[in-house]
C-alpha cells in the first residue's frame, strides 16, 4: 500500500510498491509486456537497414532518382530525429509518464515511416523525404527513453539485466527482418513499388503492437514517485492480479520494505546536469564512456561494412545483404545467450570483460586484414564472432545508463547520453568512410580498427574502476530517489547491502 503524510520535508509517501513489484515471478504479464515494448529496438534496426539497403535503389530514374550523396543523407537524417526524439520525449517521460509518452512516440514513428513511402520524384519531395524520417527517429528516439524507463521500473530486480539486454539486442532481429524484406521487395515487386512497401513494413508491425500497449499499465514506480499513490495502487493490484492469474498466490509485502518520499518535482535539462554531475559525477562518466565507445564502434562498422567487403574483397554490392546477416546473427545472439550472465557473474565483470575482449578480437582482426590474410568470408566470420560479445556488451551499456539514475530523472538521462553517444557514432562513421576511400590501402583502416579496439577496450577499463554492481538490487537501492525520505529497512534480495549514499555520489 501506498500512503501520504506531512513532513518536515513537505508532503511525503510512504510505499512498499518498489518491493511489491521486485519480488514478482515472471509470469505471462511481464512476457506480454517486453513484446509490447521491445519492439522498439526491432523497429529501429528495421528502418536503419531498410535505409541502408534502400539507398542504391532510390538513386535509380525508375524510383526517386536521389543523387548518391541525398540517398545516403536518408540515414543521417533518421539519426537526427532520434536526437531531437530522444531529448524532447525523454523529458516528457519523466513529466507526463511512461505510458502516456509510448504511445505517442509509437504514433510519431507510425506517421513519419508510412509517410516515407509517398515521396514522389523530382521538386522539393527531397525535402519531404528528409522530413519524414526526421519525424521517423524522433519517435523511435523517444521510444529508447520512455521503454528503457518502463522496462526497468516493472520488471523484478532478479531478471532486469537479462530483459534489458535481450531487449536491446532485438535490434539486430530488426535488422535481420529489414535485409531479408528489401532483398525480397526489390526484387520481386515493381521497382517504384518495392521500395515504398519497404517502408510500410515497420508501420504495419507498429499497428499490431499499438492495441497491446494500450493495455498495459502505467509505471507504479513512476506514479509513486510523482505523488500519485491512488493510481500507483491500482497499477500494482492490476499486475499482480494478471500474475496470480498464472503463477498463484505471491504473497503479502512487509512494511519494513516500504520507503518514503517526497514527490518529484518539475526537472528541466540544466537542472539534469546538475544532478548527473554534482551528486553522480562517477556514474555520469561510466556511462558516457560505456555509451560513446560502443557508438563509435558499431557506427563506423555497421555502416561501413558494405563498403569494406566491396572495396577490399571485391563483393558485389548486391551480394552484400548476405554477409550481412551473418554480422547481425553474431549480434543477435550475443545477449539473448550470455545476457543471463549479466545477472549471475555480475555487471562489472561481464560489462568490462565484453568490452575488453572484443576490442582484444578486433585487434588481432585488424592485423590479419593487415596483412591480407582474410578474405570476404573469414572477414565476415571475424566481425561476427567480435560483435556477438560486443553487442551483449552495447546492450548492457544501455542498460547502465537506465538504472544507475533516480527515476525522477531516469528517462532524460538516457535521453542525453544517447544524443552524446549518437554524435560521437557518427564522428566514428565519417572517419571510417574516409580510412577506406579508394580501397586501395588497407593500413589506414587498419589504423581505424585499431582506434574502434582501443576505444573499447577504454570503456571497459572504465567499468573495473567505476562499474556498479546493480545485478539484483531494486532500482531504489542502486540509485536512490532524490525526494528520499527514508529508506526500506530491508529488500528483496538482501538489495540493500552497498548502496549508495543519500544525495551524495554512489559508490
């Protein structure tokens, strides 16, 4: 139960819901509710390849007839909208709630994408096409702040890891889906058809999902924490009623795991920044580091792998999509085979060792390139052998930068890191484009492999000195709420043991 009192502090709420939800057994309601939301990675790695794929097709006469240089801004423009998205919705989330901010950030993304696929040759439809993806991104940039936020905050403390990470990782599904989709479209519909129904396809997914959102509650962790006691009772009672429905009885919360708060007030980003670097100034540096290598990395690969495998090993370009889905297989499996571990070995331990061993894998992989002792297939191998712990490794950095914050700030943390570590993946792209240029002298990518590995490999030398170790403990315990009154005597999982201080820099 939920209850309201006056304090010294003001108006608190006393709660034990944080312990309510934590000590829940995954049941059909959690499995219904990471479908429904993690969709949004798969959408993602679905629109970023079918763009990736779609650009030499719309450069044809027969479709838009896009310079090389417009079709392959396609891609930087989505990548803005997830900026714009992730900043302006992430703020929105910690305002107005989850709930609220996933289904408009879906509608958004369902509007831009099926718009894309009524662009028309020739005037300003450039423009228009640009616009939609902007519009595209921005709700799937919005999606990473307000899901992450709902995922973590429903889902009990024993299974987060394992869920964010998986989760994150179907982005690579999406990808899967969006090159097996294109090389079917386009070449077996009518060249102007083909790729307007590529475009559709991440819409039509969208409507499905939608009608299950629409079902799920809103975050009682959010509710409580934005003085909403009453709407946060009848989420819990509603979750734990779909749970008894499956699992049976999951018994009653003692009142020494409550704790009390004050609610949030109204947090802009300056105030944000001066909560990230004042009271969590170790933390705010462990995920900028974790979120800005892994961008770097994976932006200057995926992006370039095309032109790696044509350019150097001589691939047809329309035989590229095949090698590529061995790449995305690698990074698919990673974290739904050794995301468990997460959870087990820890997060510091797996976090830094994914980091590090991959940066160490594409190392070696740098010099046998070198040397020219790889060929398209044995290349393809490499990368996806690197990538299947690299991504495991990405995954979890997504989840550092969602459980490491208070909720009151949560989803705007995730927001500004992601914007970070977006800008710094790009940077990560231009200059790998530029390393490969003719294809004629593999020392200068080799020189580029050699940053992507150190960059890893400094994240996750990041992790052994500043890593938390979040594996288990509800979200309260790794990182208090700032209008903390008082905290939960105990918690499930023994969670308390090394949490952080109050309003003070966590340890």
């Amino acid at each position: 139960m939920a209850s309201a009192s006056g304090t010294a502090e003001g108006r608190s709420i006393r709660s034990v819901i944080p312990a309510r939800i934590d000590r829940l057994p995954w049941s059909r309601f959690h499995t219904k509710m990471v479908m429904a939301l993690g969709v949004a990675w798969i959408l993602d790695g679905l629109e970023i390849t079918i763009a990736a794929n779609l650009s030499a097709d719309l450069t044809k006469h027969q479709t838009l007839a896009l310079s090389a240089s417009q079709s392959a801004d396609i891609a930087t423009w989505y990548l803005i909208g997830e900026v714009i998205g992730a900043l302006v919705f992430g703020r929105l989330s910690d305002k107005l709630g989850r709930k609220n901010l996933f289904m408009i950030t879906l509608g958004v993304y369902l509007i831009g994408s099926g718009l894309s696929a009524a662009t028309q040759m020739g005037g300003g439809w450039v423009i228009f096409l640009y616009a939609t993806r902007v519009l595209a991104g921005s709700g799937i940039g919005g999606e990473y702040a307000a899901i992450n936020s709902a995922i973590d905050e429903m889902i009990p403390a024993r299974y987060r890891g394992r869920v964010d990470i998986a989760v994150n990782g179907t982005y690579w599904g999406g990808a899967v889906i969006g090159t097996l989709a294109t090389l079917l479209l386009l070449n077996h519909l009518p060249t102007d058809w083909g790729w307007r129904t590529a475009f559709l396809i991440g819409p039509v997914l969208g409507l499905v999902i939608i009608y299950v959102r629409r079902n799920l509650p809103e975050s009682p962790r959010w509710q409580v924490m934005h003085g909403r006691p009453e709407a946060a009772e009848e989420s819990i009672a509603e979750i734990e009623h779909d749970v008894e429905a499956t699992r049976g009885p999951v018994g009653p919360v003692s009142d020494d795991q409550a704790i009390e708060i004050v609610p949030a007030e109204k947090i802009g980003y300056l105030a944000l920044l001066r909560v990230l670097f004042s009271h969590y100034p170790g933390r705010s540096t462990l995920v900028a580091a974790l979120m800005i290598t892994q961008s770097f990395l994976y932006n200057a690969i995926f992006f370039t792998y095309g032109l790696v495998l044509t350019f150097f090993f001589h691939v047809s370009a329309t035989n590229t999509g095949y090698y590529f889905l061995a790449f995305a297989a690698g990074n698919l499996l990673g974290p739904l085979t050794i995301g468990r571990l997460f959870d087990t070995l820890g997060r510091k331990k797996m976090i830094a060792g994914t980091y590090i061993l991959s940066g160490a894998l594409l190392i070696i992989t740098a010099i046998l390139f070198k040397e020219g002792t790889l060929d398209a297939v044995t290349q393809t191998i490499a990368w996806t052998v690197i990538f299947f712990f690299a991504s495991a490794g990405a995954s979890a950095g997504y989840l550092t930068a969602s459980e490491v914050f208070p909720l009151e700030v949560r989803a705007q943390a995730i927001a500004v890191f992601f914007a970070i570590a977006q800008c710094f993946g790009s940077l990560g792209t231009h200059l790998y484009g530029h390393l490969i240029g003719t294809g004629k002298d593999p020392n200068s990518l080799f020189v580029g492999y050699l940053i992507g590995a150190g960059a890893m490999i400094a994240g996750g030398l990041v992790e052994i000195f500043l890593g938390v170790d979040a594996e288990g403990k509800s979200l309260e315990d790794v990182a208090s709420p700032l209008g903390l009154v008082k905290k939960a005597a105990t918690s499930v999982g023994d969670a308390t043991k090394g949490s952080p201080p109050l309003r003070g820099e966590p340890t």
